[in-house]
C-alpha cells in the first residue's frame, strides 16, 4: 500500500495498522475522527502534521519511520508516541 487516499472517508476507523507499506503521506488521514491508534512504523512517513486535529488520537507508533524527533512534537496532544523499538514514550 502506498496511497491511503481512499481511507479519508472511513469516518469510524479507530485502529489503523500500516506499519512496513510503502505510505509516505498521511495527509488524507487528517479527517479520521475517531482514530485512536495509528501504526506507521517502517514506512517513508516523514510529516506527521496532518495528524494534529485528531483529538481521540491515543497511540502512535513512529520507529523506524522517516519522522524526526523535532516533528514528533507536533504530536504532543498524543499520550503515547513511540519511535524507538521498545515502548517508550516520548511525552
């Protein structure tokens, strides 16, 4: 998978597992009200701004990503926002 376009009208998609696709833009996420938990390890995501309207956002899941630790603040409204390959929170 490398375009998530056709998931911006999925509306009630609350978990969403892209973890090692080839996704790169995760802007048509941005209208997915009621996700909670997205997945993006391993792939070329590297801007994770289309995500900070998502206010049930809980969980993200950034290692081995191509998101920065200075863009990972964007997340801050995020409880659980990891990025290495064990479970540690950066907030």
């Amino acid at each position: 998978m490398e375009d998530v376009s056709s998931l911006a009208g999925c509306r009630e998609i609350t978990v969403l597992q892209l973890k090692g696709t080839n996704v790169t833009n995760v802007a048509p996420l941005a209208n997915l009200a009621n996700l909670c938990t997205l997945n993006v390890e391993n792939t070329l995501v590297a801007d994770v701004s289309p995500l900070t309207g998502l206010s049930h956002l809980r969980t993200v899941h950034l290692a081995g990503s191509c998101v920065g630790v200075e863009a990972t603040a964007l997340l801050a409204h995020v409880p659980n926002v990891f990025a290495g390959s064990s479970p540690e929170s950066l907030f």
